[in-house]
C-alpha cells in the first residue's frame, strides 16, 4: 500500500470517508482542509445509473454556472466574414477559418474552448482526430456550433461548463475555485447537477443519479448526501 504523506493526511483528518455530509458541510470540508500555495479548483464526481456504451444512456450537455468558473478561457472561432468580425467583437481569443484549421491540424492548440458556425464544420470536421480526445470539438447538442456566436462566446468566457460521462458512468466537472465564497461554490454545484439530471437519457433505467462527491484539485473526495442537492 502506498505510503500517504503528511499533507493528504492533513486534509482527511475529521473526514468520514463513509459518512454523506450535506452540501453545505462538504463545501465547508473541502475549502477548509485546502492547504496548496495555488488555488485549487473545486471539483465535482456525480456517479449515474447509466451505461455509456449504448447510445441511449449517453448524457452530455453544458451548464452555465452562476458564479463562474474562476478560470481564464481562451476561446477560438472557426468563422467567416460578418461572423468572424461578431466573435471578434464578443471577445473570442482567436478566430478564423482555413487558416485555423492548418494551424490546429499542424498541432497550434492555444484554447480551451472551441466554437464553430454551421457554415464551418464541413472543414471543421478534418479536425475531429485531433480536437475530439481532447473535447474540443464542437458539437451542436452542447451549444458550441451555433450561428450565434455572440451567445456562445459570452458563454464559454462566462462559465459554461460542457459535461459528458465516462465509460464508468461518472460526470466530472470543475465547478469554481476554494477561494470562492462557500455559498457561490454551492450555487454552482446545484447548477451542474440540475444539469446533468435534465439531461437524463431515455435509456436510463432505475435509480438515475447513485453518488455525488466533491474534492480539490489536491484534496480527498466527500461523500455528499443527494437530498441536499437534488431534493431526491
């Protein structure tokens, strides 16, 4: 068994790892037992009852969180013309078109966020091997190929959050920063996870929404009571 330093120690002291503390509690757990000199960000592991491999238990989609995510997002626009000069204007970090897609294909990857206008994704599409592993690659159902371009940068740089589940049945997502005001980590929790329930699929069978935990970046997960969250 792999030894645990004095730090992670530190952090677990008057953690039940078996306990499910309210939302308010675990909030206050994880933003007291931070102990790194960065701010960390607060993250949220919502276990599904759903099995990803069919398409019918897939679930994906965005929240925006009203309280941000405490990142910097650099956003790119694959867009031309009227559009280009919209993104441009909404404060898209970079845009453009062909040159774009040669510059991503050649492995320039410099954003965090990738959008797309329609007329865009017959070339937009080339980039799938290299944008997909990565989750860049825009998609419609979460809002990133969209002939509003003003709506959707606005969106990425405000604190939308794109959620897919793993191969586990699990959703993660960061939801803020520890130097967020406990209540404001809160809010964004019950944002991401009202999300990801609205996105039920229609193959879902049973008990939908199983566990949800929340950690820092360096600290141990706690166990949260659903109740507290989703009035479940």
């Amino acid at each position: 068994m792999a030894k645990v330093g004095k730090r992670i120690s530190s952090a677990r002291e008057g953690i039940d790892r078996n306990k499910l503390y309210s939302l308010d509690e675990a909030v206050g757990l994880v933003k007291g037992r931070s102990k790194t000199k960065f701010d960390e960000t607060v993250e949220v592991a919502i276990n599904l009852g759903v099995d990803p491999r069919h398409a019918d238990q897939m679930v994906r989609g965005v929240c925006v969180l009203p309280n941000g995510t405490g990142k910097n997002v650099r956003v790119a626009v694959f867009a031309r013309g009227d559009k280009a000069d919209e993104a441009k204007a909404a404060g898209a970090d970079i845009v453009g078109a062909e040159e774009l897609v040669q510059e991503v294909q050649g492995g320039k990857i410099d954003f965090d966020r990738c959008i797309a206008t329609p007329d865009m994704m017959p070339l937009v599409g080339r980039l799938g091997k290299v944008l997909g592993p990565r989750g860049l690659m825009p998609n419609p159902k979460v809002g990133t190929v969209t002939p509003d371009v003003t709506a959707a940068v606005n969106d990425a740089k405000g604190g939308a959050v794109q959620f897919r589940v793993e191969k586990a049945g699990i959703v993660h997502a960061g939801v803020g920063k520890v130097s967020f005001s406990e209540e404001a980590i809160t809010q964004n929790v019950k944002a991401l996870v009202d999300a990801v329930q609205k996105a039920k699929p229609s193959g879902a069978k049973g008990s939908y929404l199983k566990r949800i935990a929340v950690s820092s970046t360096m600290g141990p997960g706690v166990k949260i009571d659903l109740a507290s969250v989703s009035g479940e």
